[in-house]
C-alpha cells in the first residue's frame, strides 16, 4: 500500500470510529456530560498527515444521537476534504405517541 492510501483509510477509520461510538454506545450520565454538544474542533495527526475536524454534535435528553456532522479536513501529504453525517438507525428511535 502507498503511504498515500493509508492516510487516507487512516482518515476514514478515524471518522467511522467517531460515528460508531456516537450511535452505538449508550450514554450513562456522565458520559453524556463528557460529550461536547453543539460545534467543535478536533485535530490529530495520524502518519505524515493532519486531520482535523469541525463536528457538530446534536444528542437528545437522554443521550441518544440524534445527529452528528463532521467536516473532515486532511492535510499533508494527501489533501483531501470531506463531510460526514450520523444518525442513528430508525429501530433506535421510538415511535411518536
């Protein structure tokens, strides 16, 4: 593999395990005040490139997801930008009364 396209599958992986996390673990109530909520900025650096990321992250009362978005970008030796967006599945989500 080029170091190009592990910086790159390195960026996606970051992203997928951002989303994961978000929908498939439950919140207890510490955690849910750990999760920042609104707009924010992550970076890392990962290989010979930075990948930061400005996500937005909308979770209900009782921690579930309701939405997160990511705008990922990755700098050095591949530039490259991309958006993500997470929702939950609908079977996570109850049924209006």
């Amino acid at each position: 593999m080029t170091s190009k396209f592990k910086s790159v599958v390195g960026a996606l992986i970051a992203g997928a395990t951002f989303a994961t996390t978000l929908i498939a673990t439950p919140m207890t109530a510490s955690a849910q005040q750990a999760t920042p909520q609104g707009w924010f900025k992550v970076c890392d650096k990962q290989g010979d490139s930075d990948v930061c990321s400005v996500r937005n992250i909308i979770a209900a009362n009782t921690g579930q997801l309701i939405t997160a978005v990511a705008l990922v970008t990755v700098s050095g030796k591949v530039n490259r930008k991309f958006m993500q967006v997470s929702v939950p599945p609908a079977r996570l989500i109850p049924r209006a009364c």
